[in-house]
C-alpha cells in the first residue's frame, strides 16, 4: 500500500497528494506533544485524523483544551491550522461551556473574540469551579475555631455606615471643614494601628477540568496600612506589583514575589510631606510607569512607578476625586462636584476641559480612544464622543453604579443595591441590555469583566467569580470577614481590598 504522507494548504481542508516527507502520529494519538517544525498529515490510506470528513475533525477537536487549539495545532500542518480559525466550531465550544439554558455572549457578537473568550472560560473554571467548596470547609472551620468565643465584630457595621455616609448621603460634611475631616480619618485609623507584618498562604488545587492551570495560592497581606483600604490596582502588566490606597491617606507599592518579607516595597510620599495624601485615598489608575492617584483631599498626584514611586506632580482637582482613568494621551478624573476634567500627559498634565455631564457625584470612569463613559450618583449613564469632542447620549438607571469595566464596545457596571448592568455600546449608541441580580445584598464595589471572565466584589463581604453569560453562572463565592472595597485581575491574578486593612490576593502557585 502507498504511505506516501500527504500535505495541506493553508486555504483548503482537503489533501493534496503531490508532496512527499516523513509520517507523523495523529493529534489525538500523541496527545498535544505535537513538533513546531510539522508540515505535514497523515495520508487517508493510513487512517490518519485528517482523512476524515472535516466536521468530524473539528468535532474531534473540540474536545482538546482551548489552549491546544490555539497554540498546538497551528503547528503541526497548515490544515490544522484552519482549526483554530473556525468560528463555529468556537461558538459550540462556548455554549457548551456556559449551558443550554445561558446566553453568549450577553452583548454584541459582531466582531466578538471566540477563541480568546474560550480559552479564559476554561481556565476560570479550572481554577474557581472547586473552590466554592473549599471556601465552605474554611468558613466551617472558622466557625468551629471560634466556638463559644464572643462574635466577631460586624464588619457590615461601622466601616460600612461610613462608606455609606461618603457615597450614599454626599460628602456635604467631607467638603465643609477638611481639617476636621482629616482629624476623623486620623483618629479612626490610630485606633486600628498595627505594626506587625503577617503574610498568610493558602494553597488550593483545582480540579481536574479542561486547560492544565497551576494551583491556585492566596496571600493575605495584613498589615502595612493602618486604615481600611479603599482601592487596590495589580500595576506593571503581569501582576508583580500591586498598589493599595488607604484611609490611612497613604497608598503602598507591593511586590508580590515568594519572600513575604520583602513585599512592601515603600509608601509613596511626596517631599515634605508624612503621608501620600492629607484625606483618604479613594481611587487609582495606571498608564505604563505612571501611576495616578486619587484622594478626598481633592487632588490627583502622580507618580513614576520606574523611578521608585518618585513623585511626578500634583493636579488640584477642585473637588473629592471619586474615580480616575489613564490612557496614554488622556488622564480623566470624576470629583464629587459633577465634573469630569480631562488632563494632558503631554502637557505637565494641564487641564484639557471640565465637562459637567451629571447632576451628581461622578461616581466611575470608562474610556479607550473613542469613547468616555461616565456613571453618576443622578442614576444616569452617559456617553461622550472624545474624537468629535461632544456628548453622545445618556442612560437612566433605577439605581446608580458604583462600579464599572468596559471593553470591546461592551460596558458592564455594579450598583449601589447589588445588581449588575450589562451595556451595549454601538455607534456610539449605549444601550442597555439586561440587569441581574447574582446574590450581591449590598452595594457591588469592584467589576472586572473580559471576554471569558467576570468578577465581582461587594459590601455585603463577599467575591464571586462568573462566567459572563446571560445570566452570568457563579463558580465561586469568596467570603471574608469585612466588606470588599475594590479589586484588580491582571494576568489570571486576582486583588481584592477587603476592607479591613487587609489585602487579598489570589495568584497561580509558584512552581
């Protein structure tokens, strides 16, 4: 019999018999330890894979991990590399991952990143699909642990009635008398002072399930500020290094490395001055080595992450800055006086424009190249046309958003009553698409959303972990003993401010 080997061009499914070299083992048969310098299949005569019809090898396909797909076939023969390009075969691996019952995705399909999507599902549910389990043993063994001990304190108590002050009933009193304020706030953190340095480490395995994903480990950052912590940003693009902003008024740089001695890097402080801000740190933001940050003390100072957090400048933002967003030509921040002021980095940061697009508080700020999305305490959603320099449109709410993620033309937001929102944005057209409610009983702190991922954090002390479809399926429900303020993923690691002082984070294990 003929055992000529048969090759595949780039364009078609087909073999071609006219070209000849060595034989190869079949995909499934050497399980994905495929060679990058393959060029060439298996010919029908041998049984090989590829002498079946195409949608049985695709179907077959569908079977590996998305990660496979992606990376490995490419290289074994131009054939199996229209694999990877077959948007159907992506779109039924999609749904088979989020159920019958779910749609995906939840926005616009037009454009939509198939094999991205997949590939980030598969991986969330290797790490998080076992940990809701192990979460429920710990808590358990807390419980156990504490016994007939008095209760712990409430943390959905005091904290939380005074970021319900700051956010629900507007920072009249915050704005009145800054020297009494700032008393408060120093006073309220000497009462929590702890000087100790306590790095906790968990380690969780995941099950086996779809992508091969490294043991998930958790760090728990206790000390380092001695207020609660109100924002936490993963900075530098691969998660080594996280800043923290506290009611302390300081913000802290963190290297997330194995010696838990060292991971305070320093706290950023300007010249002259015992603390990075004179109110509470509130928000931060983060453009390549700048990083911004945002105070009650109506200022955004700015910082050079290359240059060991030496300070950059100091913009008077006229109002308590609630959030901020960096882009590489653009620094926008949202102040409790409704304005949005848009600053040029170019430019010793000058201001640009004020835009009053709201009737209340500026709550959070979403932006690319095109678009700028603000979302207010007036319950409304607006959209601004930053190439043709003009307000677009707006959405009203039932309740405001206290938090937002938008990517790929796609806006999702938490509110201040434990909903979450889903935005189309087309043509400059935002439009809502539906709201749920994913079992957050209080205001929805921290939204991250990406194609194949959605996390959420909340005041009511907890975490979840979603697949985003719609409604989004809940993998994992993290829960700690304060409420959450905020959280950054960044490269599959996951920071959450929880609240107390403390910062958690959770990251593949080293190996």
């Amino acid at each position: 019999m003929d055992r000529r080997p048969v090759a595949y061009d780039e364009e078609q499914s087909g073999p071609s018999h006219d070209i000849s070299g060595p034989e190869k083992q079949s995909p499934l048969e050497s399980g994905c330890a495929f060679q990058a310098d393959v060029d060439t299949c298996p010919s029908p005569e041998a049984s090989g894979l590829l002498s079946l019809p195409w949608e049985m090898v695709t179907h077959i396909a569908s079977h590996l991990p998305a990660h496979c797909v992606i990376s490995v076939l490419p290289n074994v023969c131009s054939a199996l590399r229209n694999v990877c390009k077959d948007s159907t075969a992506w779109q039924l691996r999609a749904h088979r991952l989020v159920g019958s019952k779910a749609s995906f995705p939840v926005g616009l399909r037009e454009d939509f990143d198939w094999p991205n999507a997949c590939l980030e599902m598969e991986q969330l549910i290797t790490c998080w699909s076992g940990m809701a389990q192990q979460e429920h043993q710990r808590q358990q063994q807390r419980i156990e642990a504490r016994g007939e001990m008095e209760p712990e304190r409430d943390a959905y108590g005091a904290d939380e009635r005074l970021v319900g002050e700051l956010v629900e009933e507007p920072e009249q009193r915050l704005g009145e008398n800054p020297e009494e304020d700032g008393l408060l706030e120093q006073n309220g953190a000497l009462d929590n002072q702890d000087n100790g340095s306590h790095v906790v480490r968990e380690q969780h395995q995941p099950p086996k399930h779809h992508s091969p994903t490294r043991a998930l480990e958790r760090l728990t950052l206790n000390s380092g500020h001695i207020a609660q912590v109100n924002s936490v940003l993963l900075v530098g693009g691969d998660g080594t290094l996280c800043a923290t902003g506290s009611r302390d008024r300081n913000v802290n740089i963190w290297k997330l490395q194995a010696d838990a001695s060292s991971m305070l890097l320093h706290t950023l402080l300007g010249c002259h001055t015992f603390s990075t801000h004179q109110g509470w740190v509130w928000c931060l933001a983060s453009q390549g080595p700048l990083l911004a940050s945002g105070g009650l003390d109506s200022t955004v100072r700015l910082w050079d992450l290359q240059a060991s957090g030496a300070e950059k400048g100091m913009i008077n933002a006229g109002g308590a800055v609630l959030c901020l967003t960096c882009l590489p030509d653009v620094l926008l921040a949202g102040t409790f006086d409704e304005r949005i002021s848009i600053y040029d980095p170019r430019a010793a940061f000058s201001c640009l424009k004020s835009l009053r697009l709201h009737t209340s508080a500026v709550m959070c700020l979403a932006a690319d190249d095109k678009y700028m999305i603000s979302a207010s305490k007036d319950c409304t959603v607006a959209v601004y046309d930053r190439r043709a320099d003009k307000f677009l449109n707006k959405v009203r709410l039932s309740s405001y958003l206290r938090s937002m993620s938008y990517s790929d033309n796609e806006v999702w937001g938490g509110d201040h009553k434990g909903l979450l929102h889903s935005f189309s944005l087309q043509e400059g057209v935002l439009k809502s698409m539906a709201h749920f409610d994913v079992g957050h009983t209080a205001m929805v702190t921290g939204i991250h959303k990406s194609p194949g991922s959605l996390y959420t954090c909340s005041s009511d002390c907890t975490v979840k972990v979603h697949i985003p479809c719609g409604p989004p399926k809940t993998l994992c429900t993290l829960r700690h003993q304060a409420g959450a303020s905020g959280l950054s993923v960044e490269a599959g690691i996951l920071a959450v401010a929880s609240g107390d002082m403390g910062v958690e984070i959770w990251r593949p294990r080293e190996t």
